[in-house]
C-alpha cells in the first residue's frame, strides 16, 4: 500500500508529540531486594527508594568527586508550630545537635536527673506571669543547668562529623520542612548512617538555656534585618489565616521566653517519623550497595500515623493592602501577588511568567527598568509553597524618586504582560536558558540535593519537575497573557521599606546565665567507637598545573588556558586583566556603564535580546587588581557569543545620557551603603580597621569628578583594556588549538600590549596598642571584630596555619565556639581565624569576631581575651581536628575552571605548584603542642586594631574603654565621601 506524503507527515508528527508525553514516566525497577521509582530519559537517573518503615530515600550518582552531598529532612517546618508555641521546629532543630542517651553525656543515668528538674522548672517558668517568681525560677534553671552541664559533653556531634571529614555541618528551618545537611566522604557513608540513625533515635535536650540564648541572638539579629521585616510584613499581609502569614520561623519574642521542653519533645515524637522523611544523597555511590546500608541503619525507626495538616483558605480578596516598615537601612519597595502552588496545574506558567517578568538580562522589568536606568534596582521572582505561592517582586528608588513611582513602574510591568506587551520570542528565550539552567543543576551535587528536597517537602513528584521544561515548551503567549489576568488582579500587598527608626521593636533581653563545663577532654564510648573504626583511606588527587591545564596562545603576550570539559556541551570563557580600580578609580564605573551601552549597529537592548536567546551569560567585574569580562552557555552558541562580546567591548557606542543617569545611581547607591549595616561593619569599617583612613575602599572618585566624567572617555578605557597584555581561559570541550585559532582571528589586538599603569600604594596599620574604631548604628545585636595584619606572607607557615584554623576557630567544634557560644551563651556566631593573603606582597591576617547583643559586649571581650590569652587544650580534639584537615585534601577535587583559578592564586603567591600537598604532607608532624606554640606566637600578647559596631544608647563607652582606646568614627570618615541628602520626603 502506497502512503501519500502528507500522511507520512501527519504519522511523523503524531509520533513526536507521543514520543514528547512519554518522554518522561515514572517507573518501577528492581536489582534486587529493594524495589525503586525512576523516570525514564532521566540524565541524572536518580532512583526514589521507600522502605518498608516509610522513609523516602533519592540516590543519584556523580562520581566527580569522592564525596556524598546528604540531606535529611522532616516535613514539620514553622506551618505546624502550634499557635501559641511558635518557634517550636526551629527549637528543635537546633537541639538535635545535642546528642542523645549514649553520646554527649558522661553519666547519662545523672545527668538525667538533674535534667528532669531543668524541664518541670520550663514548665514553670513559662506559666506563671509574676515576674519576681519567673526571675527566681530562672536562676533555678541556671543553676540547676549548670550542675546537668558537669555530666555533658559539648559538641560530640560536630567532633564525629568532624571526624569523618564532612564540611557543611548545618541545618534549617523553613516554612513546610527542617532540613539537615552534610558533605561527607563516600567511604565514610557508613559511619554517618550510624551517627544519624543514633542520633534521630533519641534525642536529649541538654544545654538548653545556654542554646535558647543562641536562638534569642539569632531573633535579634532578624530584628535588625531590614529585608526581613518586609518579607515577614508581605506574608503577614498575604496569608491572614495560614501560619504562612500568622507565625513566623523563628517565633515571636513572648513565645521564645517562654519555652516548653515537653512540648519540643511532643513535636520530635509527632513528626519526626520515618513516614514523613526523606534522606537525599547525591554524588559518589552505589544505588545497590547504599540503599542496602540506609535501611540497615534507618530501616528499624518505627512508623506513626501523622496528624494531617489542616489551615482555613484565605478568604477571596480584591483589595490593594499597603504597609510600612522601618529600619535604619536604605528604602525599598516590595509587592507581593498569591500565586498557585507548587502542584497546580498553572505551577509551570507561574515559574515561566516569573522569568519573563525578570531574569537579570532580557525579562520585562530588566529591559523597561533596569537597562532604561528608570530605578537604581529592581527583580521578581516566584517563591511556590505546597500550599500557596507567591510573586514577589520589589526595588529600589534613584535619588529623590518617591517609592509609590518604583512600585508603579513595576506594576506596568505586570500591567504589559496582561496586555500581551512582549515578544513571544521572550518565552522561548526563557525555556532555552532554563535548560542551561538544568544542565548546570544537574551537575552539582549540592543543588540537586536541594532541587530534590524542595520536591519531596512540597509532595511534587521527580517526574513532574523533570516535565516542567517541557511543559513550559507548549505554553503559547496566549496562555501567558491568560494566567496574567487571572492572577494579578487588584489583590496585591505593597511593603514600603523606610529609613528611620523602629520603635515597635520588641528585643529578647539578655537573662542571667552562668558558664556551663563542656568537658572538651571527654570522650563518649559511642564517640570513641566512631572515632576508632577506620575506613580505607582515600588517595588525595593534586593538580598537576602543567598537565592538568592546556596552555596555547592568542599573541605572545596573551596565554591561553584550558581545561576540556568532558562532561556536558557548556563552555565557560574569561578575559583577565591583572589591573584594577588601585590602577584606574574609573574601571569599576567603566565596568557597569557598559552594562548599558549598545554599539554602532545594535541598541543595547538588542544585545540583551541575543545573548539571552543564546542562552549566554556575560558579565563585567572590576576588582581593586583584577578585571574579568566572562561568558558562559552553550559550547554550541561558543562563536556566537565572542562575535556579541568582541564587538561589544571593541564597538561601544558612547552614550552621555546613559552615563549621566549611572553616575545619579552611582551617588545614590553610595549614599545607601551609608546606611548599610552589611556595608558600614564588613566594607568601610572593615578597610579602615586594616589600612587607616586613607585605603583602597574609599579612595574613589568623588561626586564631583563622577558628574565631570564624559562617555567617551569610559568608552576609550573600555575599548583600551584589549592593549594590556591579559590571559584568556576557557574550560568547554573544544580543543585548545581550535580555541587559540578562533581568538586569534576575533579578539582584537595591536602588534604590541601594553603594561599596567602602576597601583595606587597603601600602607596597613601596625597594631601598637588595642585600638577600638567605633560606629554608631540603631541595632539591636553589637558586632566585634578584632584584626591584626602580621608577618610577611610566608608558604612554609600554611600547614600551621591550617592547623591552628581547624582547632582553634574553625568551626562549630573549635574551641572559640565552645567557649563563647556553648559554654558562655555570648553569641550566636563567633569565629577566629589567621588567614593567608590573595598576593605574596600582602600579610597574613589574623582576626576574632563575635556578634552578641549590645548588654553582652563587655561580657564578649572578657571571653574573647582569655582565649586569645590562653588557649584550651584538647588532644583528643586536635586529633580528630587532624584527620578532618587529612580528610578534605583526601576528597577534595579541584576541577573545571577551578583548575585555572587555582593556578592563578598560586602565581600570585609565587608558588609553581598545588601548596595543598604541602599541607596534607606537614600535617601528621604537627603536634598540639605546636598550635600552642601558633597561639603563643601570633595570638597571645598582642596589640588589635578593633572594630565594633552598635547602638551608643545601648553601648557604655566607659565599659568599651576598658578594652582599648576608643576612636569614635563618622559614616564620613571610613567612606571618604559626602552623603547626598534625597529633596523629597518617602511615603
């Protein structure tokens, strides 16, 4: 039978779209005992594994290092606090660090005791409303906590993680889940399952006072978070009846001070059951071998019927709802529109309109605002829950622009996409760049364990977020402009961000807390067992600069370096330019202004429009001694995207009213980060503590000279960067010789490169006498921060220098933590460190910081003192110390462009090789006896350049004083220029 043409096409295309359904499908297989779910065509093909018990386990392999990316997550998040508990799973979540009956305790039998009495003294305390009675019970339970400590061993958690070499020790409370994390070594798999399994098995709520103070300090510090506050208001605002909106994560201050220990435990034994978990591990594993070990640890935890969630719908709404909030930071407007959640049918249009409407290069509000430089910021996301979703968008006003014209230029951006106001070809743009998006996800094993934990804790299958992309690639603009209408009618919230002080703010106050023991020499035998068996240890992988990396060349003064990518068809390329803004103040301004131009031939828009049809990413940075013009996509679109760039960079078309417009954002952004806690403490100050007044920070261009500035100039420095000699690296699986053949005939360049015009020099302050540099701030929480630049940067000091790191401040095993936060209940963070510079002509630096609250600061330098004055001993802490150091060069492998990154950093110390190997092979030689010596040397004894940062109504200068001279600074002196007042008053 002959078949005509036309129904040979008709069968091909019935076909594809067949082939399309079924690409992906959810599946059973088996090898063996242990039945699984996959999804065919899956690239990652990961396996979805229920035991028996229930719990959920999701395997995916990557062997690009010998390392397992783990989460362990329980579906109880800040939703199902009770009402009048709030903070409860975020309680717990910071108790399960705490160890259980058979470790973290030296006599849990006494200990129990006396932890008994601490809990019905909870019980108590959070019931009566006498103060003089609460104040009595509570140096009851601090008395009674500290007799309890005696018989607690503090941090045997973090010591066996330690031990087994994990380095992403953490955890976190959201709204729908707790989550807990590690990166371990894959041969050290079994010994986490042991220690998981033991320590979900029964928990002990030891050190509760002395954590309950961490918890106040980390509530304080959301008090003083600007962004916080709006996205605490929006959600407030948008969900009047689910704990979305009526509690928050961390709680409110009544509940916080009133905790209840049996309540936390009701909370553990009700949803912490292996029928609502999952354990995510991505990376290096066997599916068959691993689910096998998984169910020998975590298969016997016992199963319980769950209370189902239950919360009243919000009601319909068609009303516009505006509020305020206040903070000492810069203003800012957000608004936020319900969206469907994460399982609705419309979830997908919801996450495409969300890229549309903004993806930082081509999208509605970057094209209209953004690039047309109509506000100094502006973004928008979607944020999909398993019960609701929510578009969140917002931005930041230009100088003397009022919030309400931020907020209505970006509702014209949902007022276009309603109107059908943007080319279809922005959807498909959007799919390609989203596919880039998936490669890159897929590649990495934390952000598949994250992707993968999202899912299971909002009930969304593996198969439909693998479909989602191609679900995305049949929604036509109709569709779009049809869930536009739909969802965003006039049922939004505006938060308007203001500038000025907050008088609601309710603080935690600090409560009388006596330091409690943490026998850091003690060992529990559940500990010890952990730390005695051993695994076969993992050979280290250390680069090899000359065989690791391909070198060519462009011209003789341009080296070409790269590294094959042997995984997936993405490139990643970068001109580099060991010049900065110590070279030229102008090139950062440079940098940015080309974000806005076009060039003779093409708008800037349109080179947006191309590259993100490209899916290429492009960016310019200029740091104070190193400029890069990267890209990065699809290796495919490779010669495309140089074609975009080299014209770009060579063909820029000046344009004074696009840099006239940058300069006013320039002030204005300088003028924000006046008020900018972030950038006053870790910025200004922080350069100031280091160099003095004048330094590399503030030694910019002023006002005056930005507003002098003309476009042809900043054009002819951008044009003149390709004739200094520079490097090019590329990683991406062409060949080297392919690559240096295809530059040489597109990056354009004279005969002869140029030298760098010499770096401005600044000289760093010596520490003569404790120095403490103040800036007052509205806060509530006080910042320390101790600094000292020491000697000469030396490559022989780095395997001390990593010992002491490890041991002394490190992490949340090292000794600062256990004193100040565990012990002393100080801080929420604290750290020290003794760190190596990015140049051989730099020094080490040494630092201590602490953050506390502000009645606590005198209490902070006092235990800051006696560990820099004397340092606690430990062997057996140093020994694990040692092995997790051993352990991290065992598993780590340095790979794609952080071979050529690494190479780089280590010419700029003078060293030819990986130093890694140095320290891996110094390390069994150190003794703690060798860190003391460290400690003794480059710690005790020693004269600080100090910084703090407060409130001067909280904070007693006349305490402040007995830890150093006081110099008190103005937002002038460590910014270096003059604030620019807005002419009109914000809403």
């Amino acid at each position: 039978m002959k078949i005509r043409p036309f129904l040979l096409f008709a069968f091909a295309i019935i076909f594809t779209c067949l082939k399309a359904q079924s690409a992906y499908e959810t599946k059973w297989d088996s090898t063996g005992k242990y039945p699984y779910q996959y999804v065919t065509n899956d690239p990652t093909h990961t396996r979805i594994y229920t035991l028996p018990n229930g719990l959920s386990v999701y395997l995916t392999e990557n062997h690009a290092e010998p390392r397992i990316m783990t989460l362990l997550t329980t579906k109880a998040g800040s939703k199902n606090d009770p009402a009048d508990n709030t903070g409860l799973a975020h309680y717990l979540e910071h108790m399960l660090f705490k160890g259980t009956d058979a470790y973290g305790s030296l006599d849990y039998a006494k200990e129990k005791v006396e932890l008994d009495k601490v809990e019905a003294l909870y019980e108590r305390y959070n019931k009566s409303k006498d103060e003089a009675e609460r104040k009595n019970i509570y140096h009851q339970i601090d008395s009674i906590s500290g007799v309890a400590a005696k018989y607690a061993i503090a941090n045997e958690y973090d010591k066996m993680m330690s031990n087994i070499g994990s380095n992403m020790t953490n955890a976190f409370t959201s709204f729908e889940n707790t989550t807990y994390m590690e990166n371990i070594p894959s041969n050290n798999l079994e010994k986490f399952l042991s220690i998981q399994d033991e320590r979900f098995r029964n928990p002990v709520l030891r050190l509760f006072h002395t954590e309950l103070e961490a918890v106040y300090e980390e509530k304080n510090i959301s008090l003083d978070n600007g962004g916080n506050k709006v996205f605490e208001s929006m959600f407030a605002s948008l969900f009047k009846k689910h704990p979305y909106g009526t509690q928050t994560t961390i709680g409110t201050v009544e509940h916080l001070k009133n905790p209840s220990l049996v309540e936390i435990r009701n909370y553990f034994n009700k949803y912490y059951v292996p029928n609502n978990m999952c354990l995510i591990l991505t990376g290096d594993l066997d599916p068959d071998k691993t689910i096998a070990m998984v169910d020998q640890y975590l298969g016997d935890w016992k199963a319980k019927k769950l209370p189902p969630f239950r919360y009243q719908n919000e009601d319909p709404r068609n009303e516009i709802e505006e509020i305020s909030v206040k903070s000492p930071d810069e203003e800012s407007v957000a608004i936020g529109f319900v969206m469907p959640d994460q399982n609705h049918p419309e979830a997908v249009l919801a996450d495409l309109v969300s890229s549309i409407l903004y993806n930082g290069k081509s999208g509605l509000i970057d094209k209209n605002l953004v690039k047309k430089q109509k506000v100094l910021d502006a973004y928008g996301f979607s944020y999909l829950l398993k019960d609701y979703g929510i578009m969140y968008m917002g931005g930041s006003p230009l100088q003397n622009q009022s919030l309400q014209s931020v907020r209505d230029l970006v509702l014209q951006q949902i007022a276009d996409l309603k109107e059908g106001n943007f080319d279809e070809d922005l959807i498909i743009a959007t799919i390609n760049n989203l596919k880039v998006q998936r490669v890159r996800e897929q590649e990495n094993i934390m952000n598949m364990a994250f992707v993968i934990n999202d899912l299971f804790a909002t009930d969304k299958s593996w198969e439909a977020h693998l479909r989602s992309i191609d679900r995305m690639s049949k929604i036509t603009k109709t569709d779009v402009v049809n869930f536009a209408q739909k969802w965003f009618g006039n049922n939004y919230t505006v938060v308007y961000k203001l500038t000025g002080v907050d008088s609601t703010v309710q603080k935690v106050e600090k409560p009388t807390i006596t330091p409690v023991e943490v026998n850091r020499e003690s060992q529990s035998a559940f500990l010890k067992k952990i730390v005695e068996t051993s695994n076969p240890p993992l050979t280290p992988v250390f680069l090899d600069y000359q065989k690791d990396i391909n070198f060519g060349s462009v011209h003789k003064d341009v080296p070409l370096w790269a590294v094959p990518n042997k995984i997936n068809g993405l490139f990643q390329a970068y001109y580099v330019l060991d010049m900065g803004s110590l070279n030229d103040k102008k090139l950062p301004l440079a940098f940015d202004y080309l974000n806005y131009l076009g060039t003779t031939t093409k708008t800037n828009e349109e080179i947006n429009k191309e590259l993100y049809k490209l899916a290429v990413n492009f960016n310019v940075s200029a740091s104070e001694d190193q400029v890069y013009i990267s890209f990065n996509g699809l290796d495919e679109n490779f010669e495309a995207a140089v074609d975009i760039i080299e014209s770009l960079i060579n063909d820029a078309k000046p344009d004074q009213k696009a840099l006239d417009n940058l300069v006013k954002s320039t002030i204005k952004s300088r003028n924000d980060a006046t008020i900018n806690k972030g950038k006053i403490f870790n910025e200004a100050l922080d350069y100031y503590t280091t160099y003095g007044a004048k330094n590399p920070f503030n030694q910019v261009l002023s006002n005056d000279e930005l507003r002098a500035l003309k476009a042809e100039e900043l054009v002819g420095l951008i044009k003149g960067l390709s004739t200094y000699k520079h490097k090019i690296y590329y990683f991406g699986p062409r060949k080297t010789d392919d690559v240096a053949a295809f530059m040489k005939k597109k990056h354009k360049l004279p005969a002869v490169l140029k030298e760098y015009p010499p770096a401005a020099k600044f000289n760093r302050l010596d520490a003569k006498e404790n120095t403490i540099y103040f800036i007052d701030y509205d806060m509530v929480q006080a910042e320390i921060q101790l600094m000292r630049n020491d000697k000469a940067f030396d490559a022989k000091l780095l395997p001390m220098v990593s010992a002491f790191n490890e041991y002394y401040g490190g992490g949340m095993g090292s000794v600062v933590f256990q004193e100040i936060r565990e012990s002393k209940a100080l801080a929420y963070s604290t750290y020290s460190y003794f760190a190596r510079p990015s140049k051989k002509e730099d020094p080490f630096e040494a630092g201590f910081y602490v953050g506390t609250q502000a009645d606590k600061l005198g209490d902070a330098f006092k235990a800051v003192n006696e560990l820099l004055t004397t340092l606690p001993e430990s062997e057996k802490n140093w020994e694990i110390g040692k092995k997790s150091i051993k352990q991290g060069f065992e598993t780590r492998r340095i790979s794609k462009t952080g071979i050529l990154f690494n190479y780089q950093n280590a010419l700029r110390l003078g060293l030819d090789h990986d130093i890694r190997k140095d320290i891996y092979t110094s390390v069994d030689t150190i003794g703690l006896n060798d860190i003391k010596k460290f400690h003794n040397d480059y710690m005790k004894g020693k004269a600080w350049n100090i910084k703090v940062m407060g409130s001067k109504d909280k904070i007693s200068m006349t305490e402040l004083a007995k830890y150093g001279k006081v110099v008190p600074l103005s937002i002038k002196d460590i910014f270096g220029y003059e604030v620019e007042k807005d002419k009109e008053v914000r809403p």
